[in-house]
C-alpha cells in the first residue's frame, strides 16, 4: 500500500532561517521530502532563479493562475503575490512524499482550512533581536523593506498559537533533525492511521468469530 504524504507548512518570521532548514533538510533525507516552489511577483534577489526558489512571474500572470484555479492558496506579503501552484504538490504527496510548503500565516490558514490534515509548525530565531540581526545581515533588502518585514513579524506573531509546533532554530542541525522527528512521527497518529486500523479490526473480528 502506498501510504499518502503529508502536506506539511512550515511558517516562520521573515529572516528565520527557513529556507537553510528546508535545503538541509531536504539534502539530508534525499527521497522522503518534496518542497513545493511558490509564484511570486516579488523581484529575484541576488543568486534567486526562475524555478528554484520561486516561480517569478508578473501580476497579470499570477492573476491568471487565480482565475485558473491553478493555486491552493494565495496571500499578499509586503507589497507582493505569493502563491502556491496546486498540481506538482497533489501530485508528489499521492506518491507517498511529505510535502513541505515554505509559506506565511495567511496562506497557512487558508491551507488548514482547504486541507483539515495538514501540519503546521512555526520557526522562530531565540529572540527578536537576532531575527532583526539575521535580517540586515542577509543584506538583500534595504532598511524600508527590513522594517515593513519586522512590522509584519509582529502581527505574525499573533497568531502562533494557531499552529501544531513551535521550533526554535537556534542550532541549525538539531532544529532540521527536530522537524524531522515532528513530520516523521506524525505519521504514526491514530489519525492517520483509520485503513490500518480498520483492517486489523476486520481480520480480528474473523478470529473471534471462529472461535
Ligand atoms: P520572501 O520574499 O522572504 O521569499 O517570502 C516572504 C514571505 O512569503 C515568507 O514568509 C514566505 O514564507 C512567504 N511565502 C513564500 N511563498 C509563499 C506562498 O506560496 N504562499 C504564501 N501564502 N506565502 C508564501
């Protein structure tokens, strides 16, 4: 039998450190994850490619993958489109893959709520000073966007509590080795379990009855 992935969505502050847990997380369990590649109309940041980090693509067209119906869910963030494309993921977790989307709050939500299944699990830096470091050290956005992104860090963190996990990325290995662990053992809940379950009940109820 082959058994279903889970569709996993992982959120986190702007600057968190998620996309380094997901690259090794990803390198170190090669077959068993697959990472979804989200539509922006955010501009590539230096050493970003068409098709590897994301999808970029201009508002017109990412309005077109609304009206297509091409997108599990969608948000805006700091100005942005951000989306993520419904048909490569479906596909990965009927094959048996944990799928893992890189996704802020709103989507998350919108995702749980399509998808009743899914695990959230939410990334934080040990506090919000180094969140700010993390942020002007990446260099890649100027004081304006740092500031709207910190802005944005704050309402997230309202609603945390919305989420199935909370992981600190302090370490980088024993964060990825935690989020590992998290996903892995999710698959051994009763609730995902209801086939297994039913059949051993069935057989067992043959063994009574031939008693
Ligand atoms: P960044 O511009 O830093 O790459 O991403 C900004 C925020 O958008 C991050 O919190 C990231 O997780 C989120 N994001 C990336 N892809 C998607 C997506 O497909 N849908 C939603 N809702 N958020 C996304």
């Amino acid at each position: 039998m082959n058994k279903k992935g889970i569709l996993v969505v992982v959120s986190g502050f702007s600057g968190a450190g998620k996309g380094t847990i997901m690259k090794q997380l990803l390198e170190e369990y090669p077959g068993r994850y697959s990472l979804s590649i989200s539509a922006t109309t955010r501009s590539p940041r230096n050493g970003e490619s068409h098709g590897k980090e994301y999808f970029f693509v201009s508002r017109e067209e990412f309005e077109q993958m609304i009206d297509e119906n091409a997108l599990i869910e969608y948000a805006q963030y700091v100005g942005n489109y951000y989306g993520t494309p419904k048909e490569y993921v479906m596909g990965q977790l009927d094959e048996g893959r944990d799928v893992i989307l890189e996704i802020e709050i709103q989507g998350a939500l919108k995702v749980k709520e399509a998808y009743p299944d899914t695990l959230l699990l939410f990334v934080s830096p040990p506090n919000a000073g180094e969140l700010k470091n993390r942020l002007v050290n990446r260099g890649t956005e100027d004081m304006a966007t740092i500031d709207s992104r910190l802005n944005r860090a704050w309402q997230e963190a309202q609603g945390v509590e919305q989420y199935d996990y909370f992981v600190v990325n302090d370490n980088l290995e024993e964060c990825v080795q935690q989020v590992h662990s998290i996903i892995q053992n999710e698959h051994a809940h009763v609730a995902r379990n209801h086939e297994v379950i039913e059949n051993i009940r069935t057989e067992l109820r043959g063994f009574v009855k031939g008693d």
